[in-house]
C-alpha cells in the first residue's frame, strides 16, 4: 500500500453501541463502525467516546481489506463536539499502518446517530 499524497474520503455505518461507567465514572460508550472508502476499499473497527453527549474524546482502531491484500491497520484520537441533537463532528490525528510505511494523517468527520453512519475525509499532513 503506498503513501496517501491526496484527500481519501469514507462512508461507515453505526452497528452495535454498548455504554458503560469506567471505574473512574466517565461515560465511555464502544460503537461497532463498518465501512469503505474507494482508495482502501472495505474497513472495521472500534469508536470509543469517553465523555458525554456534547462534547468529549473519542479513538477509533481498525483495519482496512485492500485490493492488493497489503495489511492496513489505524490508530484514531481526537475530540468531538455537538452539531446538534443526534449528530457529533469528529476531528482528529490517525496513524495509519500499513506493510510498508507508518503516515501520519487527519481526519474529519461526522457522526450522525439518526441516520446511523460515521462519514468524512483523511488528509495527509
């Protein structure tokens, strides 16, 4: 799999959703999340959001299917705001993995829990 060199976009949609309380009593909620994007082809994995319904911190790890069978994996963080009552706007910092290079990437997204999806676009830095 080469370096990303422009805008990747990607569509997902919201499966199972499980809330806890941690041990230290923030909210963390785990959200199933599938998808594809054109370049990376089919991707799953796991949103974290530790915070509540406004605004809070969120990861997101996963693995991407490539067309050329190369192992692709990433590491999301970022932070997440309100844009209204069912939807959060996502941003943050990736790390994307894969068979030959480490590259470090934006993202920039939204979830909409009406309409059960996770959309938006990776940027190289």
């Amino acid at each position: 799999m080469s370096i990303m060199k422009s805008p990747v976009e990607f569509t997902s949609e919201v499966g199972a959703v499980s809330v806890a309380r941690s041990s230290t009593g923030n909210l963390v909620t785990t959200i199933s999340v599938g998808g594809v994007s054109k370049e990376y082809g089919p991707f799953v994995g796991t949103f974290t959001v530790t915070g509540a319904n406004k605004a809070g911190q969120w990861t997101y790890e996963g693995f991407a299917m490539t067309a050329d069978n190369s192992d692709l994996s990433g590491s999301f963080q970022g932070t997440y705001s309100a844009l209204g009552a069912t939807r959060w706007r996502t941003i943050g910092a990736v790390q994307i993995r894969s068979d030959s290079a480490l590259q470090s990437i934006r993202v920039e997204a939204e979830i909409d829990m009406d309409k059960r999806t996770w959309n938006g676009r990776l940027t190289p830095v």
